[in-house]
C-alpha cells in the first residue's frame, strides 16, 4: 500500500514551464487518472516522478520518502512510446525484467503475453504498436509492484486488448496497489479510474473523485423566447463555471446548486428548462478547452 | 542489470568466434595443402641429391640426431641436428653470394636465422622452434580487441537512444548501473583478445609447436596490450555518451580520425602552415591511446623502450582510461529522459 505525493512540482526546458507547479496525491490502493490535451505535461509529470527528468522545484514522495533507485522494486512503469529492444525477443526482455525485479513474476509475464496475443519468439522490431505496448504492460504488471505509473497504456492496442488492460488495472487496485495512469481515451478513465487530474499547459486544472465530479456539475439548459434576454447576474455566481450563449439558448455548466439555477433560469423567463448530467468527457472538455474553441457566443468563462 | 550489455557483448564475441574460426580453418587448409613442401624431411632429401653430397648420420649421446651433408664442390657444408619435438638446429655453411655483404638475423614466426661473414664464408644458423615473442600475439590480439572495443564503445549511448526508461527504472544507481556495464564490455573484449590469442597460437601449432616468450619487452607487451584497446574503448564511450544521437557516426569515423591525426602529428614543420598543423595535431594526438604504444620489436627499440619510458606510457593509457571512463559516467549521470 503506497502514496504517491507530488508537491509543487516544476518542469522547466528554457523559459516553458512544462509542468507548473503541480501537487497531486495518489492514494494508496488507487486508480488514478491523470488527463490533458497533448502538451499538457502529462509524460513530463511522469518522467519527473520517476527520476527520468529533473524537476526544476517541487518533491515527490512514495510513502513520505523520496525516490531511491531500490524504489523501483515498488514502481513499475510503463512508457508512452515504445522503449524496447529492437534486437530482442519478446523473451529476452522478460528474461531482462526477470534478472532485474526481486519480485518479477516470468510465469505471470508468459500467462499476460499468451493473452495479448504476443509470440514471445519474436523480435520485437517484428511486432506491431499494439503488440510492444502489450510487451511493456505485461511485464509491468508481472513486476507485483505496488505502484504503477502508465503513460498511455492501452496506446495502439485493439478494443479487446484495451479492455483487457484496464481489468488488469482494476484488478492491481483491488489488490491494494496504486495505479497512476493517463490516457487519451476518456471514456477509459471513466470506467477505471475512482480519481482524476486534469491538468493543462502544466498546471492542474481540476482534481477530484470521478463519481463528484460527476454528481456535482451539470449543465442547465433554458431557452428564451427570444435574444433580448437578460442573465440578471446568474453568470457572475462563482457556481457557474462557464455561460455559453446561443441565439435564444443558454447553457450553464454549474459546480453545484443545479436546481437552483434552473429556478433562476425560470424566474428569467425560460422556457424548457432541463439539467444534464456530464460524463468525464464533458468535464474534461470544458475544463480544458479555450473559450473560443466554440462557435457559441461566450457570456463568461471562469472555468480556470 | 546488464542483461543487455551481456548480449551485445555475447553477440559481438559471436561474430568475432566465427571470423577467428574461419581463421583457423584457412590455416588447416593451408597446413594441408603445403604439407608436402613444409617437411624438413623433403628439403633434406633435396639436400643429399645435390652431386658430390656425402651425407653422414650419427646419434649424439643426448640422442639428438645429426646428420650431416658435405659438397667439397661446392664448399656446402650443413650440419643439423634434429631434437625431435624441439625442433632442428641446422649450420650452414657456404660461399657468401656476390650480393650479400652484411650481417643478417631475422626471425618468422618460431624460425631464427642468424647469418655471419667469414671472408668469403657464410655461416647460416637456423634454429627451428625458437621462441615466438608475446608481442607478435599481444599485436593481433590488440587488433581484433580494438575492434570489439569500437563496437563495444557506445553502452550509455544506446540506452540514451531510446531505452532511458527502461534503464534508469531499474532498482540501481546510475553510477553502479555504469560501471556494471563498463565492466561488461572489458570482460568481452579482454575475452576477445584471449580468443584471438588462442586462435593464432593454433594456427601456428598447426606448422609447430610454439613456445612463447614472455621475457623483456614481451611482459610489458602483454600490460599495454590489455591496457590500450580499454583505453580505446573509455575514449569512444565518452564520445559516444556525449553525442549520443549520432553515436554511430563517432564510432564510424572515430578510426580515420585518430589515424589523420596521428599521420598529421609527423608533418614536418617546413613553414608556418605546417607548423601549425604539425603542433595542433601533435597536441590533439595526445589524447589518443594509440599515441602511447608501440609494437615494434627491433632490438635497438627495445632497448630504448627502457622501464620507465615504458612505465611512463602505460601510466598514461591508465589515466586516459580512467579519464575518459569518468567523462562517459559523469555525462551518464546527467541525462534526462
């Protein structure tokens, strides 16, 4: 059972912050998805916790200590891109991950690659995207580490193959191990991850349990019967995150109080008033997305 | 740890296996092809069929066999005495030819051959299994050394080349990491250089038996010829770890380089430009390990090769390894995925 605790972390390359001072904690016995746009820091975070870049500031602990090489007999880690050997087989890097991990598990290693399809014979420059990515994952999860960190796990995989690596991560959950893991796949998250991290050019933009997240904001809708309405201050309330405006329809995106938005909306003369709930995508979208990355007209963005 | 650097390591012995086993098998080939015309026994049997050759054999009481031939025709007069396994020790001697007018010795291989002026007479004394000196061998082993340590020479670069995060996860320090992988590669290319020392002792006990000599020069050959390919190696991994996306391009023209180098560092400084080149090449050629050795066995060289002139050299190899092996660990350190 392990915490991962980042604090005010910071990644520089020149004058571009490419993390800015992020702080994050990863529970023990966790699912933790870290989401963003490309560019968002989301590898550089990755490779700063695990000591493959140096952060420019900040800390990051497991278990309150900081990163020692012995460490990583606790932390697998799995790469966005392809990091193997080119000239090996499938084998040999089992064999490399066997002499190099204590609690390397070979059988597991075989049993993983057998169910992603994978020719263990094979040099992995003779595999496909897919088929590396199965590589590095199964001998991540045959590493019976307590934390895993996977960048892009289930990147250049089929559905099936996909599936199957997100019940490994929930199953490593279910055992008591952290799982740190990003994907672009949204809807992935969604179904494995308990916590979420958005994070934008480097910096957090929202952070909380899935279900919350969900539960609290929604989208209330009211249509007006014609343009020349007015808000009457409903779009300053620090709930409303964000106030899209189209001809006649007004979307809110509101952290809390739905039902009292829509009263609000009524009282403005509204008509066809509904709250919508969001799923991670939406939240995802309107944490991250710039206002005039829509064609709605923008009343008010305080999304960050 | 170094599961990795084992393999490169195990292939590029491979390869150097196959290219020393083809090596022997020409030698075989050879050995078989000219067996006819490398016996002692047919150049003795041309010997006796000169006209005139009196031919007297005797057994010494240390039961060498002496023969010995007689031309009073010709002046020839060869005496051999034949030691069995420990080869034949062969005097002769005749007029000396209107073209030859100065002493001669030279050695091939395990064969010695002494000539001597007496007025008009020739003695010629060759000695069949002398020693083969340990340099000859330290030499070609240090050839296909050096090789093995070219290739051998990128182990940080080829990790920075896209397995970062698969080496510096692994539960060791970097500096343990590095020297764990340094270590490798000494293994394989001091393992190369037995191989080929092995294999050229082979070959040559396929014509005779050797018998080598480690005495003198020879015993220092063997420090400076272990030392040199590991300095080479220490020098291209630091280069390599420098410049580790082109990794290739510094092994591939690290050769041609050192040579221009070292053949510019003998420019003779006839004017300003070639003073010049002669000195800045002279300076650069100093980092070089290939300036520090030589394998020349002549005696007045050997005898220049004093204790510490030679002391002084591998001093420097030393330190050029451990300079260099320092620069490669110290870049390694600092890298960033």
């Amino acid at each position: 059972m392990s915490t991962i605790t980042i604090s005010n972390l910071r990644k520089t390359y020149g004058s571009t912050a490419a993390v800015d001072g992020l702080s994050l904690e990863v529970p023990s016995g966790s699912v933790f998805g870290l989401l963003g746009p490309n560019g968002a820091g989301k590898t550089t975070t990755f490779k700063c916790m695990l000591g493959l870049a140096r952060a420019s500031s900040g800390t990051v602990l497991y278990d309150g200590k900081p990163l020692v090489p012995e460490t990583f007999e606790r932390v697998a880690y799995v790469p966005e891109r392809s990091v193997l050997y080119e000239s090996l087989t499938v084998d040999q890097h089992v064999e490399m991950n066997r002499r190099a991990y204590k609690n390397f598990d070979a059988a597991r290693a075989h049993e993983l690659l057998a169910q992603f399809g994978v020719a263990r014979t094979k040099r992995t420059r003779y595999l496909s995207k897919g088929m590396r990515t199965a590589v590095m994952v199964a001998c991540a999860f045959a590493r019976n580490a307590e934390i895993l960190v996977l960048d892009e796990p289930t990147g250049g995989l089929d559905p099936v193959n996909q599936r199957h690596v997100l019940s490994l991560i929930i199953n490593e959950a279910a055992k008591g191990n952290s799982v740190l893991f990003s994907s672009h796949q949204i809807g992935q998250v969604e179904r494995a991850a308990e916590r979420v991290a958005i994070v934008d050019r480097g910096r957090l933009v929202l952070e909380g349990l899935v279900d919350d997240l969900k539960a609290d904001r929604k989208i209330v809708e009211g249509i007006f019967p014609d343009v020349g309405f007015s808000l009457d201050g409903i779009a300053n309330d620090p709930r409303v995150q964000r106030a899209d405006r189209t001809e006649r329809i007004v979307r809110l995106l509101v952290s809390s109080g739905a039902d009292e938005f829509s009263s609000r909306l009524s009282a403005a003369g509204a008509t066809g008033i509904r709250a919508l709930d969001l799923n991670l995508e939406d939240i995802f979208l309107y944490a991250v997305s710039p206002a005039d990355a829509t064609t709605d007209v923008v009343v008010k963005d305080t999304s960050s | 740890m170094t599961y990795v650097e084992w393999l490169r390591v195990r292939g590029c012995l491979r390869t150097c296996a196959i290219i020393l086993a083809i090596l022997v098998a020409l030698g075989i080939v050879l050995r078989v092809s000219f067996a006819r015309y490398m016996s002692p026994e047919t150049w003795l049997h041309h010997v006796s069929m000169e006209p005139g050759t009196q031919q007297t054999n005797v057994v010494l009481p240390d039961g060498t066999k002496r023969t010995i031939y007689d031309n009073p025709d010709k002046q020839e007069h060869v005496v051999i005495d034949n030691h069995g396994s420990s080869g034949m020790h062969i005097v002769i001697t005749e007029p000396t030819a209107h073209e030859k007018s100065d002493a001669d010795h030279f050695s091939i291989g395990s064969v010695q051959v002494n000539e001597s002026r007496h007025g008009t007479m020739t003695t010629t004394v060759v000695d069949t299994n002398g020693s083969v000196p340990m340099l000859y061998y330290m030499a070609l082993a240090d050839i296909v050394a050096l090789i093995v340590a070219t290739l051998l020479a990128a182990p940080f670069a080829r990790e920075i080349d896209g397995h970062l995060e698969i080496v510096m996860t692994k539960p060791i320090s970097r500096v343990r990491y590095a020297l764990e992988a340094i270590g490798v590669d000494i293994l394989g290319i001091l393992a190369a250089s037995i191989m080929t020392i092995v294999a050229f002792y082979l070959c040559q006990l396929l014509f005779e038996t050797p018998r080598l000599d480690f005495s003198g020069i020879n015993s220092r050959a063997i420090a400076m010829g272990l030392l040199l390919p590991l300095a080479w190696y220490a020098m291209l991994a630091a280069a390599t770890s420098w410049f580790p996306r082109n990794y290739g391009a510094v092994l591939g023209f690290a050769w041609p380089v050192v040579l221009l180098i070292g053949g510019l560092s003998f420019v003779q400084p006839s004017n300003i430009v070639a003073l010049f080149i002669h000195d800045v090449a002279w300076g650069l050629s100093r980092l070089s390990p290939l300036t520090y050795t030589s394998f020349n066995i002549s005696s007045q060289m050997a005898q220049d090769q004093s204790i510490s002139h030679f002391t002084l050299r591998l001093s420097m190899e030393a330190l050029l390894f451990v300079v260099y092996g320092g620069l490669a660990i110290w870049r390694w350190q600092r890298v960033e995925a």
